[in-house]
C-alpha cells in the first residue's frame, strides 16, 4: 500500500484514530482498553471525544496518549501517521 492508497483510506481524523485503537487495543471481540496510566480496563469511552476515561485512577486519555503524536496539535492525519506507525 502506496502512501496515496493510504490517504484515501484514511482520509478523516476519525478514520484514522479508529485505526490506531485497533492498532493498540485490539478490534473486535478481542478489543480491550487499556487505562494508558495504570493498566485498569475499567474504562468508559468519553461521549462525542477521542478521550476514555479510567474508572480506577480517575484519569482521561486517548490512544495517542504516550505516542510521538501526544502532544502534537496538528491533526493526526496531517502528520500521516500510519505511515510513521508502520517505521
Ligand atoms: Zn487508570
């Protein structure tokens, strides 16, 4: 896959993010959340965001919490990151 197949596939944020969740936790029956903070999987999606929120340390994160994209304020698809994800 081209990096021009890959913009066209995952041509919005959201598209995208979902990616990079199944990536990280998993899709399907076998996905499972992981608080990025402490481990727990007591985790509740946070409602119209990117954000989940852990039940256990009272924490709010986001898959790209501890990635190179964390603290970055250009859209996730600016920085094609599945192409850097794939390096
Ligand atoms: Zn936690």
């Amino acid at each position: 896959m081209n990096l021009t197949t890959l913009n066209k596939k995952y041509n919005t944020q959201f598209k995208c993010l979902t990616y990079l969740e199944q990536l990280r936790w998993g899709k399907g029956r076998k996905r499972k959340v992981t608080c990025a903070l402490c481990g727990s999987d007591r985790i509740t999606k946070r409602k119209g965001t990117i954000k989940y929120h852990c039940n256990k340390c009272n924490s709010d994160f986001s898959v790209l919490y501890g990635t190179i994209f964390q603290d970055t304020r250009a859209g996730i698809r600016k920085l094609n990151c599945l192409k850097v994800n794939r390096c």
